[in-house]
C-alpha cells in the first residue's frame, strides 16, 4: 500500500497521493504565490503573510520547501524591480518578509536571493558616492547597516564594492583620460574600503579595475613615490619593500643546459677471418650540449619595488631589479636575462607584459 506524501494517510496501492490532497496542495502553492506577489507590489501586509502562511501549512500542507522556492522567485522579482536611490523602506519591506514567514534566513537564501537584493542595495549606494549624491563613510555607513539585517559572506561583500569600481572605472576611461578628482574618488574608494585591487578575484582579473588600477600606480611611480599594499602575502619582504602588484596561475622556465656525448672513430680495419674484423686507430668522445626552457612550476609572480618573486609548491625565485641586464617583453610573459656568470635566462609565463613593462622602467629610472 502507498502512503500520501501530504496527509500521510494510506493512499492505496501504488499511490503517493490523495488526489483530493494533492489538489489542496497545489490551491495552497498558489494562493501562497499570490500573497507574496501582492506583499512585494504593497497589496497586502506582513500580517497577511504570516496569516496566509500558517494557515496553509495546515489547510494545504505547503512546506518549508514550497515556501522557499517560492519566496526565492518573488525576492529576484521584487530586486529586479527597485531603482536607486535606494530608501530604508526597501530593507524594513524585506525584513517584515523573512520574518512573517517563518523559515530560517539560511533557508530562505540558500540560492543567493536574498544576497542579490543585499549586493544591489549596497551597490545603488556606493553608486551615489561616485555620483556625488553621499559622502563615501555616509555610504559605507548604508551599506554596514544593510549587512546588519542581511549578512553575507566576505567574497560577496567585496563583490559588491568590485562591481561598483568596475562600472566607475568603465565610465571614467571612455574618453581614455581621467582626471584628478576621478583619479581621488577612485583612490579614496579602495583604501577606505580595502579593496585587493592588485590580487583581484577571477573575475575581475582581465577587467577594467585591473586595467586603471595599473594606470594609478604606475601615476604614482611617474611622480616618485612607491605604492604601498596591506595585502598579505607568504614571502618574505625586506625593508622598504612593498608588494606593488601580484599575478596568479604564473608559469616559470629556467634555462637548462644538457650535456650529450658522441663518438668519432679514426684509422682503419682489416679481416681476421669470417666474422671477424680488427680495427687499428682510435675514438674519440666529443661532448654535444643544448640548452631548452625547464619548466619548475606554476605559482604566484609578486611585483615588489625591488624584485620580481615567483614562488609555487615546487619553486621559488627571487629576482632583483639591479641584477636585470634585459627583458624581453611577450604577449603573454617576459624573458629575463640576469647579470652574473652563471645566471640563467628565466621566463615567466602567463599574464599581459604591458603593466610590468612600464612597472620595472619606471623603477629603474627612480
């Protein structure tokens, strides 16, 4: 005998359902859809949810599961359509809704829904900081009291704060020129925030934050002064010494000479008897030797104010810019030629030469 999956009664043989049951349930999705879609559009109160929802629980049996889809579907409905500037309304509405219906937050945003409308609330305020609309702390501020009611994790807070400078970025080099006051908001913005602009996320690693990230240090560099970085790193630096940029997924080669041997024979032979021949003279070993790039691992690549540092599982290299004789720029990595008797090329593999091109000019002309 089948048991129903929502009385739990006996459902007969080879059922999972009372159809009278079922029917109820699917009534109870819907008029649950629909007090949600009138609580987001301001026809109906936090009381009505709350009402509805328990009612329904017991009436139509809808589950925690139906609730949460559910109110994942309204929540993106209703973030998709608010537009800054953003009002204290909007977080209180979000709020009275995930309390009125009675599930565990983590539930209710365990697709993310709630961290979407979360990320668009800070966004739309750290938007008007660019725009001159807030002070960047009265913004922060906002946003601080957004996390208060809605946390989320620190990769989704950055997230939010990387898109902003993202799309400032964007507009701000349209006209490839940027001026004084964009270059300070921009500065103003990641220090105050603390913002890992020289090791961003993957997703932001080929976008314009990184691209006029570079722009603002290598201004700096211009006009002599050496960026510096909190950003924590498993190196060691000396004194004086700062982290100015950090490339991951670096591959480095190191010149390898192999040393092969082969024979030369000189003089002459003669017969013996069948099978066997007698030589008279002598060979000759003669060493051969090549060289190829060795490949010692794939790591991170630090961009220091006096060295370039590579370090992987498997290798590490430090580099000093004094003892540098040449570098040859590629598409995707340098080649570096080191002062020294039996220093060895080293080429490293793996991101836009361009940055670090002009990085370590800019350095040798300090």
């Amino acid at each position: 005998m089948g048991t129903c999956k929502y009385c739990g009664r006996n459902a007969g043989w080879l059922s999972k359902a009372h159809s009278e049951c079922k029917s109820k349930h699917n009534q109870g999705v819907n008029d649950f859809k629909a007090v949600v879609s009138n609580y987001f559009t301001g026809r109906a109160a936090a009381v009505d949810v709350q009402n509805f929802t328990n009612r329904l629980k017991v009436n139509t049996f809808l589950s925690e599961e139906d609730i949460c889809q559910i109110a994942d579907k309204e929540i993106r409905h209703y973030t998709a359509s608010i537009h800054r500037p953003f009002s204290p309304a909007s977080m209180r509405l979000m709020d009275d809704f995930l309390n009125a219906v009675g599930v565990a937050y983590n539930s209710i945003n365990r697709k993310g829904a709630v961290d979407e409308f979360t990320k668009k609330l800070m966004r739309g305020f750290m938007v008007e900081y660019f725009t001159g609309s807030l002070t960047l702390p009265v913004a922060h501020q906002r946003c601080e009291k957004v996390l208060g009611k809605f946390p989320m994790v620190q990769s989704n807070i950055e997230d939010a704060y990387l898109y902003v400078l993202n799309k400032a970025a964007t507009n701000f080099m349209k006209n490839d020129i940027i001026s004084d006051g964009n270059w300070q908001k921009i500065d103003d913005y990641v220090n105050y925030l603390q913002l890992p602009v020289n090791n961003l996320p993957a997703r932001y690693q080929n976008s314009q934050i990184s691209r006029l990230w570079q722009l603002t240090i290598l201004k700096k560099l211009q006009n002599g002064v050496i960026p510096t970085s909190n950003m924590p790193a498993p190196i060691m630096l000396g004194r004086g010494e700062s982290i100015i940029w950090t490339y991951d997924g670096v591959s480095m080669y190191q010149e390898k000479t192999v040393k092969e041997y082969g024979g030369r024979r000189s003089g002459w032979s003669f017969r013996v008897m069948k099978g066997v021949t007698y030589h008279i003279g002598s060979t000759k070993i003669n060493p051969i030797e090549h060289t190829y790039m060795d490949l010692k691992g794939t790591g991170t690549l630090y961009v220091t104010n006096k060295h370039l540092i590579f370090q992987s599982p498997t290798s590490a290299q430090k580099v000093p810019y004094t003892k540098m004789i040449g570098v040859t720029p590629y598409s995707d990595g340098i080649e570096v030629h080191r002062d020294g008797a039996n220093a060895k090329r080293l080429t490293l593999q793996g991101f836009d030469s361009w940055f670090l091109m002009n990085v370590i000019s800019q350095i040798a002309n300090m």
